[in-house]
C-alpha cells in the first residue's frame, strides 16, 4: 500500500468515528508531520477526505479573546484563537512591563501546525496591537523567527521597526533582534532612555518569563499528547476491542510515544520546570504498553523521490541487498551499542532487545531503533534515521562539513585533535531518510554529559577531576572558532552541528587525558 492509501484510511475512520477537527488534525500532525509535508499540494490535508474544505470552514469563524492574568501569574496576560465550538487554536502571551512608560512584551505566539499559513498569525498580532493602542502602551517583542524563514517579515509588514531605529546601532548582542511596536495612541519625545530602562528592567525579569513561559508550554504540550493519545485509541477502537493490531496503528502508537519520550527528555532542562505537570498523568492501557513498536515507514508516496546521494566510490562498495532496498536492509542491522542502551540492558533481566513493545521504548526513555551498526569490508559504520523535514538540510550539512573540514586540518583546541567524521551517504527510502557515517570511538556530547550526571561512578569521578568542563569548554571554543570563520553566512549549519568526544563504550567511561593542571580531550568529531 501507498502512502496515500493510508491516508484515506485515516481519512475514513475519522470521518466513521465523528472525531473533532482540531483533535483529527492534532492526531495527523503529531504522528505523520514528517510524511504530509512531503506532498506536493496545496493543502497536505487534501489527501483525508474532507478536511481541507473543513479547515477552510473552521479558519473563517474564529475569533480572538483574552484572559486577564490570573492570581499566580501576577502581570501575564493571554490572547487566545478560539473557533466557533470554543476549540482552541493558538494563543499569545504578554507581560504587562509598568515603570517608565506602559509597554507589553510579547513573550510567545504559536498557532496550531495544521492552520497556519491562514493568516491567524497576522490575526492575533494585529489584536495585540489593537489592545496596545486601546491601552496607549508601547510593544516590544525579540525576533526569533530565523532570516530565511518565509514568516521572518511579518512583524516588520505589520508595523514593527527594529530596535536601533529608536536606541541607534550600538546595542549588546542579547538585543539585536528586540523589535518595537509605538502605536498612535501613544506620545513621547524621549523613547531612546524609556526604551533601555525598559530593557535592563526587562532583563532582570527574563529568568522569570522563561519559567512561566516554560510551565505554560508544558502544561499545554501535555494535553495535546493525552488528546492524541485519546483519539488513538477512537480511531483503533476496533483493533482494540478484538486485541488486533496492524502496521498502521503501530506506526501511530509509535511516533506517539517516540515524540512524548523525546518531549521528557527535553523538559527536565527547562528553566522552572519541576514536574508539576507530570508526564505520568498520560497512563497508556495494557493493549497498548504490549504493542510492538513500528518506528519507521512501511509506504511510499505514488512518486516518491527515492534515491542515495553522497560518495561515489563509498556507494559503489555496498550490498547490493542494501542499494535495491535500504530499508529493509538498515532496519535489519543490530541496534548501535551506546551508552544508553547499556545502561538499559544492565537493568533488563533478559539481555535481549528484539522485538521492542512500546512498554520498552517507556522504559528505555529514547528510541533505540534511530541507530544501527553496520560493519562493511572491515569498516565499521554507523546508520541514522533522520526524519524526511531535515533531507534538505542534510544535503547542506554535508556540504558544509566539507568546507570545515578544510579549514580545521591540523586544529587543536585545549589540547584535543578536531576532526571532522563527514556525511558519506544519504538514502531516501519509503518514507525514510537514512545518514551513513563512519563510526568512530566516541559518543554525542550530549549523551556523555548525561552520563557523567547520572551513572553513580561517572558522577564521582566527574566531580573530582571536572570532565564535563572540558568537554563544555572544548566545544564551546569549537563553536566559537566556527562561527569567526565563517560569520552569518552559516550560521544554521553551524548550530545544527553535532560535537562527539572520545569515550570507551565497552566499559561506559570517557577517555581523557588528566594533567597536573587540566584534563585535556585527545580528539573531537564535528558530525
């Protein structure tokens, strides 16, 4: 079956079970974000019966209403978009800034996946706007919409003017992206000095913003996973009630609990978050605990654009098993043996890993699926499993690493030999997207940084010699390094690199090398 014959399928059960439009979208986007933006259309939602025209319908009777802070959240105040059976489907919020001169900071705006590129972001703006004129205050917002995203303008087409019109070109960094909102409402003849007090007042308070911002971004996310999972069990209710399953319902439980363990991961970092919006309040049922997992696509689109790009003379060295059908043969490979998963097995009683139910990848806290080794004609590689939004991006990576990789031969930096470990391979396959790498001794920083925080040993050995320090600095000092070189031209191929550090993963220990007065790292891979 295609892609889109399981998209009318989707289609079908939605329409058969009567399941709202906002959570149908919710479901769709959560569990095929990376297959429906691969149609050429329109709409992606074209492909489930009806919902376009439905989307269409909603958008036109929407309005905007807000909510005045409530006690504990003192000065917050929230804009909501509300459709015409009260649905919810995205919201603002503001913080009421007093002294100086009456001015709002827009913390946040987000409109849901499925009805954006509608003009409700515009909407809700120009509402915000409206009320800074009704309350003859000033507005003030940072930027965070990358350069060349398509929606970078749309403050500056509603009226918004950068920060150095007003405070001129000398400005901190932390400030370059500040925008300012002054409504006709509003009359003043000494903006420059209102401006910087508000700023530096507002610094002050920034740590207080991002735990409010984070708890409410929590507590939101939260309810749209047991939203989607509530509509999971609708759309399957069948399969559920005959203890059935099929690849369809897998994939979805799947990417579900993929998307909600990734999430965990994620928020336990987060300013002021500390676990008052649980994630255990998501209880999943036995029949779905006991689902095996299906982490990858099974379909492809009528016409997809199959194919691998990268090295030539890497390419004409494989399988043929694995050139006439990647997915197969990736999906095939043994799990990559990294940390995590050790830990993981050392806690099993049944040093076993296939096949995985969705109870494991619960109790494993990460999808070990998305890496497999793959050992070739004496080399030793690493496959990835990337979704197919980044494919475009992956082709200008392995582009850029090249250019890296010229510029840091013979670097060292605190004493650590840089090396780049390039992108060798790309396969495009059903619906997948796969990266082959060599692999090399060492793991993500990320994960060496957690288990120097967690592992019993790691943390007392951490503690007495400062590992993780070294490796923040080193990297950091990479980075910088980088983005001197190669300014703004780069700037997003820069962020999205991946920094590995030396580590024996046999034994889950990092190898550094301990001096009298510093502990260095023999190497780091720029990924």
């Amino acid at each position: 079956m295609t892609l889109s014959d399981q998209f009318i399928e989707i289609g079908e059960r939605i329409a058969k079970t009567g399941i709202h439009l906002k959570d149908a979208l919710s479901v769709i986007d959560m569990t095929f974000e990376d297959q429906i933006n691969r149609l050429e259309a329109s709409s992606p939602y074209e492909a489930f019966s009806g919902l376009s025209k439905l989307i269409d319908r909603t958008v036109r009777g929407v309005k905007i209403e807000r909510f005045r802070p409530e006690d504990n959240r003192r000065h917050f105040h929230t804009l909501e978009i509300h459709t015409a059976e009260g649905e919810n489907l995205g919201y603002l919020n503001m913080l009421y800034l007093k002294r100086f001169v009456p001015c709002y900071y827009l913390v946040y705006v987000e409109v849901m996946p499925s009805f954006r590129g509608f003009g409700l972001g515009s909407r809700i703006l120009n509402s915000f706007m409206e009320y800074l004129n009704e309350r003859k205050a000033v507005g003030l917002l940072d930027n965070i919409v990358p350069y060349e995203e398509s929606t970078y303008e749309i403050y500056t087409k509603l009226g918004w003017k950068a920060l150095t019109n007003f405070i001129g070109n000398d400005i901190p960094d932390e400030w370059q992206n500040y925008m300012v909102f002054i409504p006709d409402s509003v009359q003043s003849h000494n903006f420059k000095n209102h401006l910087i007090r508000i700023l530096f007042n507002l610094k002050k308070k920034k740590s207080v913003i991002d735990m409010h911002d984070n708890e409410d971004m929590v507590k939101r996310t939260i309810a749209e996973f047991r939203s989607v999972y509530r509509t999971l069990l609708q759309l399957f209710n069948e399969e559920l009630a005959s203890g059935t399953s099929n690849p369809l319902m897998s994939f979805m439980f799947t990417r579900l609990v993929t998307k909600l363990i990734g999430f965990h991961r994620r928020i336990s970092t987060l300013i002021g978050y500390t676990g008052g919006e649980s994630l255990e309040q998501i209880c999943l049922i036995d029949s779905i605990r006991n689902l095996y997992i299906q982490p990858y696509s099974l379909w492809n689109l009528d016409e997809e654009d199959a194919g691998i790009w990268g090295d030539e003379r890497t390419l004409r060295s494989l399988p043929g098993r694995l050139k006439e059908n990647p997915t197969s043969f990736i999906e095939g490979l043994p799990f990559y043996k990294r940390p995590y998963l050790h830990n993981c097995l050392e806690n099993r009683e049944a040093r076993t890993l296939q096949p995985l139910k969705i109870s494991d990848l619960l109790d494993f806290g990460f999808d070990p699926t998305r890496l497999k080794e793959f050992n070739h004609e004496g080399v030793d590689y690493i496959f990835e499993r990337i979704s197919p939004l980044f494919f475009s991006s992956l082709v200008k990576q392995r582009t850029f690493l090249k250019k890296v990789e010229k510029f840091i031969s013979g670097l060292r930096v605190r004493g650590a030999v840089v090396k780049v470990n390039p992108i060798l391979l790309i396969f495009r396959d059903r619906g997948n997207v796969y990266v082959l790498r060599k692999k090399v001794p060492g793991v993500h920083s990320q994960e060496a940084l957690d288990q120097i925080k967690t592992v019993p040993y790691l943390k007392e050995m951490n503690r007495g010699i400062g590992i993780d320090r070294a490796m923040i600095s080193t990297i950091n000092d990479i980075r910088d390094i980088l983005k001197k070189k190669f300014h703004s031209a780069f700037k997003q191929e820069i962020e999205e690199l991946t920094y590995f550090v030396p580590w024996d993963i046999e034994n889950n220990i990092p190898r550094v090398h301990v001096h009298v007065s510093e502990i260095t790292l023999g190497v780091i891979w720029i990924a």
